[in-house]
C-alpha cells in the first residue's frame, strides 16, 4: 500500500504496491490502443526519453485512471497498463512494479475534473527555463497558444523542503503540484521538467510535443534579441482553432510510430 506522508523522502524510483480495490469494468480496447500509442509517439517526437509517462481517465470511472507499469515508453503494450484510484492506489498491477510519480496524474485528475490525460516529461529544452529566474515558457509561436502568458513554476522546496529528489513521491506533493493548474494547462517543474494536461490522450499529446517546440524557439529567439510573444487574445485563438486539428499531427505521428515498431 502506498503512502502519502510527506516526510518520506526516502524511497525507490519503481515500487511494488499490494491491489488494494476492486477493478472496475474493463476499459475500451480503443482506449488502451489510443494510450499505448501515445507513450511511443511521446518517445518518437522527443518528449520522453526512458523516463517521463502519460496517463488517461478511466471512459466509465472518472475516479481511476490508467497509467503503464514501470517501465520505457518507447515499450510500452496493452499487457502493460494498470488501473489506479485517484489516491493512487493500484487496482490491478498483479505485483507489477508501478511509477512512484503516479501521483502527479492522481491529484490532478482530482483537482480537475475536465481533465481526461496528463503528460509529465523531462523534455530537454523546457528545464532550462525551470531553472533561471524571472524567465517563463511562454507562447511565442501560434501552435503553442495553450502555453500562454506565462507557465507557473512548480517549486517542490515550498511543499517538501530542501532535501527532496525533486520526485512527486507521495499525495500532499502531488496535491501541491496540482494546485498550480488553476487556470493553466502546463505547469513547469523546477530543476525537474513539466507537466501537460489536456481533454484527450491526443490534445494532450499535442500540447507536450508543441511545448517542447515553444521552449526549443524561445530559447533560440532570446539569443537573438527581444522577443514577441503571443498576446492574451492571440492565445486564446489559437487554442480555440488550431487545437480543433489535433487529429492531423495524431494521424501522422500515429502512422510513423507504426511503421517503426512494425
């Protein structure tokens, strides 16, 4: 059974955990298909690496979520997706070692409800602007709107101390974390990486790729000289009409991961 004490600083990165509910009806073949998918386009476009997961909400239990074993992305298959509560609690892990950062996507599947997929990654060009102060990810090309006027930082210190790995290793960090969704879609992680919410597996997927874009050409522009950043209003309209064509890069992304791993 896992634990949420906050003192706790001491633990493996993969842990095994006892079933401790009963699973519910089985997800859509679909929805696993679409979710293992999405951990090899994640891999393929650059986001994850052996390290970084994305999860989805249960089609008939908004209260669960699934999520792969410990495990690559990259190797990620349908026989390797566990269900969780939203206390991040395994369902059917059947003594499978499970993610210690589960509780990244519990608590903000908790806080919010209109959530349906969160990725979490360490993508290389977003922990630069983690790190430095009084710089922000922000929206500097119009495939990116969602990002907007400023990613938040998540500071792990304010929850944890100074002695944390940085880890989301229990609920009252998670919670911490999820707290800074308000009003947000991507939340940056200091020293660590960044976390992206969407309605879909496929937005969802759409938006870690693209904010890793963003991050890759603001760091290039800011070299240049001072940049031009999307307005409020432009980024609103960028959400509201170009995020409706997430099926395009999907469609493209979903044909190459195919072929590669054919």
């Amino acid at each position: 059974m896992c634990t949420s004490g906050q003192g706790n600083h001491s633990h493996p990165i993969a842990v095994d955990l006892a079933d401790t509910a009963e699973p519910s009806a089985a997800p859509s073949r679909e929805l696993i298909e679409e979710l293992v998918a999405a951990n090899h386009i994640l891999f393929d476009q650059g986001v994850v690496d052996a390290f970084g997961h994305i999860s989805v909400r249960h089609e008939t239990r908004p209260d669960r979520f699934l999520l792969a074993r410990n495990m690559a992305p990259s190797r990620v298959a349908a026989e390797d997706i566990v269900e969780f509560t939203l206390e991040g609690e395994a369902v059917n892990a059947g003594g499978r070692k499970v993610y210690l950062e589960r509780f990244i996507h519990a608590e903000i599947f908790r806080k919010r409800p209109d959530v349906m997929a969160v990725v979490h990654s360490h993508s290389h060009s977003i922990v630069p602007l983690s790190i430095v102060k009084g710089m922000k990810l922000r929206a500097v090309f119009h495939m990116a709107g969602f990002v907007g006027q400023g990613a938040p930082v998540f500071e792990i210190r304010e929850a944890g101390g100074d002695a944390t790995d940085l880890l989301i290793s229990n609920n009252h960090l998670g919670r911490a974390l999820a707290e800074h969704f308000d009003g947000h879609d991507i939340v940056l992680m200091r020293g660590h990486g960044s976390t992206v919410v969407g309605a879909s597996i496929k937005q969802a997927v759409y938006r870690a790729v693209y904010a890793e874009l963003n991050a890759r050409y603001q760091l290039q522009a800011m070299q240049l000289g001072e940049v031009t950043y999307l307005t409020e209003g432009e980024s609103r309209a960028c959400v509201a009409h170009i995020e409706a064509q997430v099926q395009r890069p999907w469609d493209m992304w979903l044909e190459q991961a195919r072929a590669r791993r054919a």
